[in-house]
C-alpha cells in the first residue's frame, strides 16, 4: 500500500532564500502554462496537450538562465499540476457540477515544489536537495517502504515540511473483534455508534474563534504589504493551524479506536446527503469529509472494512418498524409515533445505517446495542 509520511523541516537562510526563489519561478511557470493553454483554446480551440509543455521546459531554461536554479523534474510536476487542475476542471463540466476554472497562482497560493526519485538525498536526519541545499529533517518516526516523491512545502504560519511518499508499505492488521458498527455524524456529538455510544464534539475552531477574531482584527489594520501586515498575517495563520493539527489529531484517534472495537463500519456516503442550510461553520469545524477519508485509509491499513451506505433518510425513517417519522433540525428525540420506539435521534440514525448497510454487504455481525426505550 502507498503511504506519505510528513516531517517538519528546518533549515538556514540560504538555503530557505534558495527554495523561496524555486518556490517563485514555479508558480510562474504555472502561471504561464494556464495561460498558455487558455489563448491557445481562445484562438485555436485546440488544447494543449502536458507532453507538449514538457517539451519546452529546456529551451526555457536556455532564455531564462535563472531556471537552472529549479531541479528538472520539479519544472516538469509544475505542468503535471497544471494539467491535473484542467483534468479536474473538465470532469467537473461532464458531471453537472460547478466547473471552476483553473485559477492563476498568487504568491500565497503556491507553497510547495516536488521532486520524484532523484536530486535529492536523505542521509540520516538531513534531506540533502541539489542546487538548493540540506534540511534537518524531525524524524519523528521511521519511513517505511520506497520513497516514490518528496514534497517541500510551507505553511501560511511560515514553518517547512517535508512529504515522503512511499510505495510497498506494509499494512498493519489490528486483531479481529467480529463485531460490526454503523456511525451517524453530527454537530451535537461528533458521532454515535450503534451501540448507542456517543463521541464528544471538541469544536476546535470555536475553542479558537475569539483569538482568530482579535488577530483578524489586529491584521485588517496593518498597511498592506508592511513588516507588521506581514507578521500579522503569520500570527492569524498559526492559531487557524493549531485549530486544523487538534482536529486532524482527534480524527486520527477517533478512527483508530473505532477499528480497534469493530472488523466492519458502515458510514454515510456524503456525496449523497442533502443536509441542512446554515451548519457550514460547524460542519467545517467537525470536518466529517475528511474524518471520513483517514477512516478509510486506516481501515486499508488495519485490514479492517469500511462500507458506504446512501444517506438519504437515515435520520427520519424509524429503525425498528421503518415508517418515516419527520423531524426538524431542534428535534433531538425520535419518538416513532406507529410503533412507540422512543431514542436518541442519531441513535435511531446509526441503527438505520448499520441495517442497511448489513443488507448491502449480505451478512449481519453482532453489535453491542441497547434496546432503545418504547412509549
């Protein structure tokens, strides 16, 4: 299996200078390969094909000379980015959604550069980058199987990570429970089990919303472009990022307790859900979509399974006789009115998913679940 292990990275001003610069010519090379391509489409209606732009990487090194400075195979990952962006874009077009034009690259917007498996070299705990220097690399944790790429990237707050992305990692199986649990997400509680299990809601950008608040503030009344704009600007990033490292944190840990408890989870598959206007801060901040995607990579991981069901009416229909029971978002209760099964309404919800997604995948393991209470 493939796996990317991230590392923070520290390095001097030279060094940092240098792929600074790198970073620069990069986003100008982006830039110009968007460009390109849409004034080719608008006088020509050709595209512009990522081979095409490939091929004229040297003779741009050859008029620009300050382009050597840029490792060969980073240039030819900043047109496959480009190009990605496009394949993005026009699957977009074919699937109904909003398309989105591919944007040019700001300064703030393009933050890392990528090299593949030369030109570089990770000796111990420095990374050793050809024409831009070393980086004492924390590793806090050995990597394992083959390095296919590394990524140098900077975060808004200006602290350097390195990315290693390996190849033939070996998965690590957690021991058998035969047991089985369907999950409802919320923003009350960030999820119930099946077994009636509820996980607390942390909230972590509400936890940080009064300092995100003042240093936004504080940012608005700095001269653009000025020393303190600048450092203003840092300061607001480092409090949104502590927020984002706390909830990727409290992801990580949740998923792995749930596979350590079960063999099998059934999830609501988001793509299909219609929720409720005006939870968007609050969705955000309990980030299910992305709680969704390490569940599953860890699952691949632990040899463990994670099924999708739909997520249409997961919440309104009964779990015990199956009639729709209509409920508003303040209805925190369901209370079944044909049958008299009185729960908790994502209590009710998680049943329903475990149901359906037991009848999917054709077989029913044991669940610890408490009878829910009738009227």
């Amino acid at each position: 299996m493939r796996r990317t292990f991230k590392y923070r990275v520290y390095a001097n001003r030279e060094t940092i200078g240098k792929t600074e610069k790198v970073l620069s010519l990069c986003r100008d090379v982006y830039n110009v390969c968007l460009e390109q391509r849409r004034d080719v489409w608008k006088l020509y209606k050709r595209s512009v094909s990522c081979h095409e732009q490939i091929k004229q990487l040297p003779e741009l090194k050859k008029e620009l000379p300050e382009f050597k400075l840029v490792p060969s195979q980073t240039l030819q990952n900043v047109v496959e980015r480009v190009d990605k962006a496009f394949r993005g874009y026009f699957r977009r077009v074919k699937s109904g959604k909003k398309p989105g034009y591919p944007r040019f690259k700001t300064a703030s917007r393009y933050n890392s550069l990528t090299l593949k498996q030369s030109g570089w070299k990770l000796e111990g705990n420095k990374l050793r980058i050809n024409k831009l220097g070393d980086f004492k690399v924390k590793l806090h944790r050995p990597i394992m199987g083959e390095v296919k790429t590394v990524t140098v990237s900077r975060s808004a707050s200006g602290k350097w990570y390195a990315c290693f992305s390996c190849g033939g990692v070996e998965p690590k199986p957690l021991p058998k429970t035969g047991k089985a649990a369907g999950i409802d997400v919320g923003c009350e509680s960030f999820l119930t089990d099946s077994g009636n299990r509820k996980v607390k809601n942390p909230r972590f950008l509400r936890q940080k919303e009064k300092l995100i608040a003042e240093r936004q503030r504080s940012l608005s009344k700095k001269k653009k472009g000025s020393k303190g704009s600048k450092k203003a600007r840092k300061l607001l990033a480092l409090a949104c990022e502590e927020a984002a490292n706390a909830r990727k944190d409290f992801h990580f840990k949740a998923a792995k307790q749930l596979l350590r408890e079960n063999d099998v989870i059934y999830i609501e598959d988001l793509r299909s859900w219609n929720g409720p206007r005006g939870l968007n801060k609050s969705m955000r901040d309990a980030g299910w979509f992305r709680f969704f995607e390490i569940l599953l990579f860890k699952a691949e991981e632990a040899g463990k399974e994670v099924i999708k069901v739909p997520a249409g009416n997961t919440t309104q229909k009964c779990s015990r006789c199956g009639e729709i029971v209509r409920k508003e978002l303040s209805d925190r209760v369901h209370d079944c009115p044909f049958c008299g099964f009185r729960a908790d309404r994502d209590y009710n919800a998680a049943l329903n998913i475990y149901r359906l997604g037991a009848s999917l995948r054709g077989k029913e393991l044991p669940r610890e679940a408490p009878c829910g209470s009738t009227g």
